[in-house]
C-alpha cells in the first residue's frame, strides 16, 4: 500500500489521462536484444552506478563488459566492479498476445574494496563474480518482471532483488512514444540491509530508453537503454 501511495502521488490520474502512449515492442531492459545487436544500459541511483555494454551474435546469448560501483548509505563501504559478462536466454514463452522471457547472466573480473571499520579500514582489489537471473511477462500495456542479483568477492557479498509492475495507458507503435508508469520494490543485502519502494515514469521510442524517478526516500534513480 506504501508503494502505491507513493506511484499515485507521484503520476496522478489528471496526469495520466493526457498521456498519449503505446504498447511495448519491450517495456523490460534485457541483457539481449536482437540478433547481431548491441545493447548499451546506463544505471544510477544514490547508491550505484553502472553501464553495460553487451553483443548478441545470436538471439539466444549476449557477452560484453559490465561495471558496477556501489557505495553504502553512511558511504563507509565502496565496492567498485569491473566484470566480463556473459547472457543467455533460457526461455522464451510466445503467446497470442503476450510474452515471457528467462535469462540469466554470470561474469568474472576485480573489485576494488574500499570499507571503514572501527578495527581498522580496507583497501585492496580482489577477484569478483556475478551471477543474476530475471524473468519477465509483457503485454502491449501490461508487465512484470523479478531480477535477482548477487555480486561477491572474498571481502562481500551483496545481492539486489527487485520486482517491478507496471501499465501503458494506451497500446503503441514501433515508432510511436510509449509512456509506461512503474512500481517497484528492491530488497538490498550485504552492503546495506534494507527494502524500498518506488515510482517511474519510463518513456521509449523505437531503439531508446528512458526512466527516471525516485525511491520512497525520494532519491532519485536513472536508467537508459540504447539497442542498435
């Protein structure tokens, strides 16, 4: 109810009802796009930064290059990541007038751990690994989507859950500007143990992506996807 409040709050019905939008060719941000396509995806919020960079040869798998830098609320813990990653999709359910997609995605590479402790600080650069899996179900005006997320090193482990529910008031085109209205819930553990609530609007058109918004603690967050 708290997360509801909030999206009402911040996409009232009088805005909806002059938004002119559409349907989604993929209202989801995936590791893959299309065959012999290149996904580019830039994240940021109060307490993470991160830009991927991924190819797909073929439809079913995707490799690149991910970072991730991650700092903690009281700003004590930095974990700053570089990975070579790899995607592949599990599963893919066609329906009439629906989608569903499984994917999930591992990568290798270093983090430097930056951490203040009343027993002393932290610097090093270690080894670190990332596994994550998500799931989505779309229609032209309808979606929900859970990706799960850990990133661990010999010094942390931190995992991100995040679920995520949203409707375009009116089907679209390819071409046209689709407007999307999203809820979502994130479940953070390791570097900050907390659950919060948020509200986006997300807009794209054709191969660009756009959501912008902020958590119940009214930090905003930005996200854009780029396939060509």
């Amino acid at each position: 109810m708290k997360v509801l409040n909030l999206f009402l709050k911040f996409f009232p019905v009088r805005l909806m009802t002059v938004m002119i939008a559409a349907s989604a060719t993929s209202v989801f941000a995936k590791p893959i796009s299309f065959a012999d396509g290149t996904t580019f995806m830039h994240e940021r919020d109060r307490n993470m930064l991160e830009t991927n960079l991924f190819y797909a040869p073929k439809v079913w798998f995707s490799l690149g290059a991910s970072t991730s830098l991650m700092q903690s609320d009281d700003k004590t813990k930095h974990h700053d990541a570089a990975y070579a990653q790899i995607n592949f999709l599990l599963k893919r359910w066609n329906m009439p007038n629906a989608q569903a997609n499984l994917f999930v995605s591992g990568g290798l590479g270093e983090a430097n751990v930056r951490e203040q402790h009343m027993s002393g600080n932290i610097d090093e650069r270690v080894s670190a690994r990332r596994i994550a899996m998500q799931g989505d179900y779309e229609t032209r005006q309808f979606y929900t989507s859970l990706k799960i997320d850990t990133q661990a090193s010999s010094r942390y482990f931190d995992r991100f859950d995040t679920f995520q529910i949203g409707f375009s008031p009116v089907a679209h085109d390819y071409d046209d500007l689709a407007i999307w209205f999203i809820a979502q819930v994130k479940k953070s553990r390791g570097m900050d143990d907390k659950t919060e609530g948020g509200a986006f609007l997300r807009l794209f058109k054709g191969n660009i992506w756009v959501e912008l918004g902020m958590n119940e603690r009214r930090k905003s967050q930005l996200m854009l996807m780029i396939n060509y």
